[in-house]
C-alpha cells in the first residue's frame, strides 16, 4: 500500500520555524529564497513577501510554517532535485539583505538525498509551481 504522506522537500527545525515566527511578527508576511552562490554561498534568503522578485522560471519547493513560500531558482533546482532540504539557524552574520541578519544568527541548509520510495512519490505528484504560475 502506497504510503499517502505527502513528501515535503523543504522544512524547518523547530528553532528556524521559532526565529520565523519572531522574525513574521516584526515583518510580516515572509518568503524564503534560495541563493544560487556568489556572495552568499548558497543560503537561504529570507525577504518580507514582495520585497524579493520571484523570476518566472523560478521554483517553488513548498511552503513552509504554514504560510511562508520557499523559491529556487530553476537552474540551482536542476542540480538539487533529489535532495531533500531542512532550514536551519545557527549563530553567525548572515547576508545584510536576510531579515535575520539583525539577530546575530543566519538560515542555513542541512541537506540528504531523498530516499528513491520519495522520489518515486514525488514523480508521481504535481509539478511543482514556478514564478510564471503567480497572478501578477
């Protein structure tokens, strides 16, 4: 019997999901985008909700805390497709763009391959929406 769990392929530990909640509280609604490198290395930005530009070929990986959506960009996405991604929070200055960057600590990825039974899951379910997919 298949199992009907829906396979997540981004989360949060409770200390990131904690900071988030704080962080809503003085900001709003947030989102999460994935930086593809460069300055950043490959951290997840956190933006109050329209202050970023989500691009049209960017994708969303889920939604995380309930209501915050967590993006990628479509060319990053190609390389972690089968990973399985956990949002962390750890002491240290994150970017000065990332709304916890005030805090003194940073979102940080913790990555696993997904198992081949959640690949398998997830292949069978519904693409996964992109920036094109938004009502402008």
């Amino acid at each position: 019997m298949a199992d009907p769990t829906p396979v997540q392929r981004v989360e949060l530990t409770e200390p990131a999901a904690a900071l988030l909640r704080r962080l809503a509280g003085r900001h709003g609604p947030l989102m999460f985008h994935q930086s593809g490198g460069c300055c950043d290395g490959s951290a997840p930005m956190c933006y109050p909700r329209g202050e970023f530009r989500v691009g049209g070929s960017d994708v969303l990986l889920g939604v995380v805390d309930d209501d915050t959506p967590f993006w990628m960009s479509a060319d990053q996405f190609a390389y972690w497709q089968h990973t399985h991604l956990t949002v962390d929070v750890v002491p240290g200055r994150g970017s000065g763009f990332s709304v916890e960057a005030p805090e003194g600590v940073r979102f940080l990825i913790r990555s696993r391959l997904l198992t081949d039974a959640e690949l398998a899951r997830l292949e069978d379910g519904t693409p996964l929406a992109t920036g094109a997919d938004l009502e402008l």
